[in-house]
C-alpha cells in the first residue's frame, strides 16, 4: 500500500507522492557519464533537453556534473559546480520543473539551492559529507539519501545491509534539523551491488517500506538490467520499464529514469492496476 505523502521542497514547492507515481528525468551535464555522457555540451542544449524531459512527463529533472559510473574520475567541486550552476540558474524560473541536484558535496548543494533547486539527490546519502544535511535543512530543500556500498563494508544480507545504512542517513538528517516530510530514501540499484544482489532487492522491496519513507528508485538501463537482459546500455529502456512497473506495484513512488515515454507509459499501467485493486 503506498500512502499518499507530500515531500517539502526548497523555494516553499511540495510534491504530492502516492496515487501517481513521480518520473525524475536525468539530466547529466558531464562527458563521461555511462548512458549520456557529452550529450549536452552547451548551457542551451542542457536547458532544452530539461524542458524536452517535462514535456515528456518528468516531474522532477535530476541535474547531475559528475559521473557517477564505476570508475569514473571524481570532478573537483568548482569543475562540478561549473557545469552545473548555469544550468539550474536558467532552468529556475521554469514554473513547472522541479529541480534537483545530484551531488554528495555541500558546498554544490548550498549553491545549487541558491541558483533555484529544490531537491538534493545525494548518493552517499549524507554520509561521506553530512554538511549535505545541514544545508538541506537550512533551506528546506528535499533530501534524497541513497544507499551504497562504496567505501564501506557491507553486511551479507543485503536487505539487512540496506536498513543498517540507511537507518544512519536519517539519523544524521534528523539530528541536523530536517523533518522527515522532506525525505525520501534510494536503495541505491547498482551502487558497488553485484547483479544478483539488485535482483534480490526487486524482489525483497516491499521490505524497505518497513523504514517509513517514500521510494526512490534508479534502475535506468543499469549492468544489472544488461547483465540479465543481454542489451547493451542504448537498448535497456523497455526492460527499464518493466522494473519501474514491478518496482511501482510493490511500493516505488519516485523513478529516476533517461526514457520518460517509456516508463511514463509502464507506470500508467501500474497506477491503473493499483486503483483497480483499491
């Protein structure tokens, strides 16, 4: 069952979760991403792909100036706010985009807010740098706090390893000052996660409802998706899809996907199932 929730945003916006899943469209202003690196070398294109990604269905675009890819080079923090910034100054007096950005820094998240975002999608979630908190709750930003399995060591169970982390993100979060309307949690698809470990959190989600948040989820053309499916990163969308579908029956309210037709139309079907079902 997917109670209906309003998530509190930076610039005073809400986001109303529950009965219509939410698309967060990527929006990666880097050469080196893993799907669309060096798409979008101009402020202009990047814009322009922004308003494409509302158009389609986005709800939400997720602005991102370094890759987060397995063995992509870290960016220095000007680097990442030179790519972004201009971006999220442009894209800020969109009335029907909601920003987020995509960072783990938060000085990048401090002036990002500042330029006009309302979200900040960290994938540490707030543990490598838990100034991200504190910046969240000084400006009322949404806060994203995903899993990963970087850095650290993880626990054999994976759904265990999950709670173990993410229980501390919203601890550091709370303890920093945001209320919990502003948080929504990742478990983190692909994160230093072998392809069977994704499979098993598919099929063990409805689990993670037990932490109390609304779901994020990034399944978008991953190794996971390949790995199982045989495609190639440009031909994962429909699969993609699938999971966003699946992942929605069993609890998913966000989805941070590159195909927005596609999966818009697999979550159209999905929300109509769970109205019926009610």
């Amino acid at each position: 069952m997917i109670e209906p929730r309003q998530w509190n945003l930076a610039h005073g916006r809400t986001l109303h979760l529950g009965a219509e899943a939410l698309i967060m469209g990527i929006l990666n202003v880097t050469p080196d991403s893993f799907s669309d690196g060096g798409r979008f070398p101009s402020v202009q294109s990047a814009v322009a792909a922004a308003r494409a990604l509302a158009a389609q269905g986005a709800a939400i675009v997720d602005v991102g100036g370094e890759s987060t890819r397995p063995g992509a080079r870290p960016v220095s923090p000007a680097e990442e706010q030179r790519r972004v910034l201009p971006v999220i100054e442009a894209l800020a007096g969109e009335p029907d985009i909601v920003i987020s950005i995509d960072t783990y820094r938060s000085e990048t998240a401090r002036l990002a807010i500042e330029a006009g975002a309302h979200i900040v999608n960290d994938v540490f979630g707030v543990q490598k740098d838990p100034t991200v908190a504190a910046v969240a709750a000084e400006t009322g930003a949404g806060l994203v706090l995903m899993h990963t399995g970087r850095e650290r060591q993880k626990l054999p169970d994976v759904i265990a390893d999950e709670f173990l982390f993410l229980r501390r993100s919203i601890e550091i979060a709370r303890e920093a000052g945001n209320e919990d309307g502003q948080l929504v949690l990742d478990p983190g698809f692909g994160f230093a996660k072998e392809w069977q470990e994704d499979a098993e959190i598919m099929a063990r989600f409805g689990e993670l409802m037990g932490l109390g948040f609304p779901l994020l989820v990034g399944t978008s053309r991953k190794r996971f998706i390949g790995r199982i499916t045989g495609r190639e990163i440009g031909e994962r969308d429909i699969a993609t899809a699938a999971t966003s579908a699946l992942l929605r029956i069993k609890g998913a309210s966000i989805f941070r996907v590159h195909d927005i037709a596609a999966n818009r139309d697999a979550l159209r079907i999905a929300d109509a199932m769970l109205a019926a079902e009610k």
